[in-house]
C-alpha cells in the first residue's frame, strides 16, 4: 500500500527552466539595448561558456555530487556551511563575471563593464521570480493529508530555501524537505534516499518518487530500490535508465495513483 510520494523540486513541482528563460530575456533585451550584440547568439554563448567555466573550477566534483547547475551558478550566493560551499561562494561572483565577459566578447562585444552589469542583472532577476507548473498546487491538494510528502530536492539549502521562499505557498505541503547540500550527497546516490525513507518512517515499497530527471531522481530511486514516476516533459528517449512509470506532466501523476492504489 502507498503511504508515502517523494518530490523532486526543480522542473518537477516549480518551473526552474522558464525561470532561467525568462532572466536571460531580460538581460539580452539590455545587452541590445547597450551594444549591437546578436541577442540569440549571446544566448547560445553563455549556456555553452556557463557550462564549461563551471566544469573549470575545483569545486566541480563537489557541484556535481550535490547537484548544483552551472545557472544556478549564475544567480546563486551559496551562504551555506562547510568548507566546499566557502570555495563556491568565493568563485561564484567571478564565474559570473568572467562567463558573461567571455560570451559578450565571443559575440563580437568587449566591453567588461556591460559584462559586470548582465551578470547582476540577471543574478537579480533570476532571484526576483519563481514560475510554477499551472497544475502543481491542483495536485498537492489532491495528495495532502492522503499520502506524506516529502520534497527531496539537490542543490545549495541556500539556493534551494530561496527558491522556495518566492513560491508562495508551496513548502506547507511537505512533512519534510531534504536538500543535498544539507545532506552531503545528492541524487542518484542511493544513501539521500534512505535518509528520506528515514524521515517518512515507511518501507521501501510504500513510496514512489516522482521527478523529471531521469539520472537524478529515477536512477536515484532505482539504486534504493524504490518505485519511480518519471515526468519526460520534453518526450526525451532514454535506454539506460527505466522509471517504473512515466508521464508527461505533473497531473497525470494522479491518473498513476489510481492504478496503484486499486
């Protein structure tokens, strides 16, 4: 019998995609505004040189255990504990400098100060809005008080407590809220998984985790032995990992939910 359902935060239950989308909106309509830059290949400068700068430093191995994007990177203050988060909020303010600076140049603009000023613009837009899924709130009402719920979430607790606090609304929902930087790993590995399963007081077969990356939170939950719904917003194909179930958006999880619980 299901007892318990584990979320995953970023484009699971809050739109994190669009939410980037929309600040580098911004800051491309500035940096047009202020210089003959090519918008679009600005856009496709800076997710590739985020990307690679953010691979570059020596808190990489670190980023990528606890599960920190490159665009986090971008906006992200990570005032959290312990030594490896000092070194990333050391760099942070740097990467984004020199990210912005690199692709403003690589699009044919050299002009560092106009590079300074996209890097705080899009830090503060980036920090101003969360986009939420229209359905997610319709299925958080439908599971409370039916199942517990428990968002297990990678990230910087800083970041990720942010990220939550301009969503209205949304944190009430959950018994618990796991982050990865609080833990000290993060999905797919399977110990972040036992502590949840920990916290639910419930048994393996008893839960389900529901998230939209599939070497994330579907392989996370394979590696524990847990139940997975897989959310395949972009109708991606994978061989390598396999959901225990999967749908396209976040309401069809109810339509699951019926299936098992007959």
């Amino acid at each position: 019998m299901l007892k318990a359902i584990m979320f995953d935060l970023d484009d699971t239950l809050i739109w994190d995609e669009k939410s980037v989308d929309q600040a580098f909106k911004k800051v491309f309509g500035i940096a047009s505004q202020k210089s003959d830059v090519d918008p679009e290949a600005l856009e496709q400068r800076i997710r590739k040189n985020a990307q690679k700068l953010f691979a570059s430093y020596d808190t990489y191995d670190f980023t990528e255990m606890i599960g920190i994007s490159p665009f986090e990177g971008l906006w992200g203050e990570f005032d959290d504990e312990g030594e490896s988060f000092n070194r990333l909020k050391e760099i942070a303010p740097k990467y984004r400098k020199k990210a912005w600076t690199i692709s403003l140049q690589e699009s044919g603009v050299d002009n560092p100060q106009l590079a300074f000023e996209l890097a705080e613009v899009f830090k503060t837009e980036r920090g101003k809005k969360q986009f939420v899924y229209e359905e997610t709130f319709d299925v958080l009402n439908a599971l409370k008080g039916k199942y517990r719920l428990l968002m297990l979430t990678n990230g910087s607790p800083d970041l990720q407590w942010r990220k939550l606090a301009i969503t209205p609304g949304l944190k009430p929902y959950f018994d618990h809220i796991v982050i990865s930087g609080g833990f000290g790993k993060g999905k797919p590995n399977p110990s972040i998984m036992d502590h949840a399963l920990g916290l639910l007081s419930v048994e393996k077969d008893e839960v389900i985790m529901v998230g939209d990356n599939p070497y994330s939170d579907i392989l996370g939950a394979s590696r524990a032995g847990i139940p997975s719904v897989w959310i395949n917003h972009h109708a991606a194909d994978i061989n390598d990992v396999r959901p225990t179930y999967e749908i396209s958006r976040l309401k069809e999880l109810l339509n699951v939910l019926e299936q098992i619980d007959r």
